[in-house]
C-alpha cells in the first residue's frame, strides 16, 4: 500500500482548505499513492468557530473531497466536522473513496484535560470503525485516541492491519512543554504500534510557527499542530518521520509483514483480559 501523509496547515477559510486538499492529492497520486491521509482539523483549523461549518457526510465539503477522490482515483482521510448533539460538533475523519464516501469516524475520546473540555463543545463518538482499502482493512482514530490503546486493540480485533490516525497535536505554550509533547507524540504512536501490532499512520497538522507567514499570525491557545507525521511498523520501528513544516511524503508499506509480526510476537491473541 501506497500512503501519503499530507502534513499541511489548515486556516479558518474552508474554501482554501479544500483547495489544500485538491493541490496535494493531485500531487500524491502523480506519485502513485493509494491513500492520501490529512490532519484532524483540516476543513478549519482549530481556534475557529466550528458550529456554523459542521455539515452531514453527504454535505458540500465531503462531496468535493469524494469527487476529488474520484477524480485522481485515490482513497482520501480528510479531518472534517460534521453536526452534534446539543449545538456541539462531531469531530470526524472522513474517508472517501473513488466512487464514494466509505466511512466518517466520529473521534470517540474527547479531550478533556488540563482544564479544557473538549466535549463542551464536541460530541462523542460510539463506535470504532474498520474500513477496506484495496483489500486491506484500515482502522481510524483521531488525535486524543492514541492514548487509549484498547481503542487501538479492538481495532486489530476487528482485522485492521493499518490504522490511521489524523491529528491537530497541540504544542505547549512554552519550549520545554513543546519538546515534552513532541516526547509524547512520538512514544505513544509507537506504543500504539507496538500494542496492537498495527503499522500505524499518524498525520497531523504541520507547525504553523515554521511557516513563511508566521509572524503574520496571531498567537493561538489551541492545539493548531506540532508536525512530526509518522509512520511505524507493527513491531514499532519508525518507518517515517517528517519535520516542523508542511510536507507531503509518499511511502510504501506492506500489509502483509503484520502476519509475520503477530507469528512472532502475538500479544494479541496471548491477552487474557
């Protein structure tokens, strides 16, 4: 399988957020990717109003990204929001295939740490969700679920061998909390890796700090991205690992090394609880 991680920044206007989503799909399948995988948060960045956006899978936005989709015959994971409960939104990463929408998985763990409720404003999610790509099975997550690796077991258990994880991974406010949450990022996609003996595609927001216009934007609390996209096999060596700045990267990886894995190492069928 072909992937490519699309380490962008998105910005408030979804209109240019989705001309992101054009331009660097168009640039993955001139590659050969299979599937193209976006952060959390692309259709708008966090830090902006998400009521007055949030629409259905079959709204506008997830039309064009299928219509993209069909268009340069690849699969897209794209981070969107779609409508909630109680005036709240669901954070969902949409799946899109050639001919059609395949999946929206609604972000089951919200972040409620540190004194912020995410789900004050965001509706969970209820259920894990498995797609087929070409023939391999795919789980998703996004962001706060790669610290809750049962999510992440049950996926595997539900036959994924590859699970994607799209995220906005907020960066601290000061340099030793940054470098702390990039420590964290990097240990707890591997773990996941390890926990599930999944490859695991982990694509977040780029940092905007490292791009050109940086000091045009204004400083922002929420979590607008930290970079650092990887990809790990399922006995936890990183494959890939991008930068600071937005970035597309093709790799191939091989589904089928997980037998292999789970042959040698198989954590999950010696579980007992």
């Amino acid at each position: 399988m072909r992937v490519a991680l699309a380490q962008l920044i998105s910005g408030r206007d979804v209109a240019q957020n989705l001309e992101l989503v054009r331009t660097w799909t168009e640039r993955a399948a001139a590659q050969g990717a299979e599937l193209i995988v976006f952060p959390e948060a692309t259709m708008r960045a966090f830090g902006h109003r998400l009521t007055d956006i949030a629409e259905p899978l079959d709204g506008p936005f997830a039309t064009a990204v299928q219509q993209i989709a069909g268009r340069f015959d690849i699969t897209i994971a794209v981070g969107i929001f779609t409508p909630g409960e109680q005036r709240r939104v669901r954070n969902t990463l949409l799946v899109a295939g050639p001919q059609a929408v395949l999946a929206g998985y609604h972000k089951i763990h919200l972040f409620d740490a540190f004194g912020f409720a995410e789900s004050d404003t965001v509706t969970p999610g209820t259920r894990p969700v498995v797609t087929t790509i070409g023939g391999t099975r795919v789980g998703w997550a996004v962001c706060y679920d790669i610290r809750f690796p049962n999510l992440f077991i049950t996926l595997a258990e539900q036959g994924a061998v590859v699970t994607v994880m799209a995220a906005s991974w907020g960066a601290g406010t000061t340099p030793q909390e940054h470098a702390a949450k990039l420590d964290q990022w990097r240990l707890l996609v591997r773990a996941r890796a390890l926990d599930s003996t999944c490859f695991i595609v982990a694509v977040g927001q780029a940092d905007p700090a490292s791009a050109p216009d940086a000091g045009d934007r204004k400083p922002s609390s929420a979590p607008t991205g930290i970079g650092h996209s990887m990809v790990v096999a399922p006995d936890g060596r990183v494959l890939a690992e991008l930068g600071d700045a937005a970035e597309l990267q093709v790799i191939d990886i091989d589904p089928s090394q997980v037998d292999d894995v789970r042959a040698g190492l198989p954590v999950l069928a010696n579980r007992r609880i």
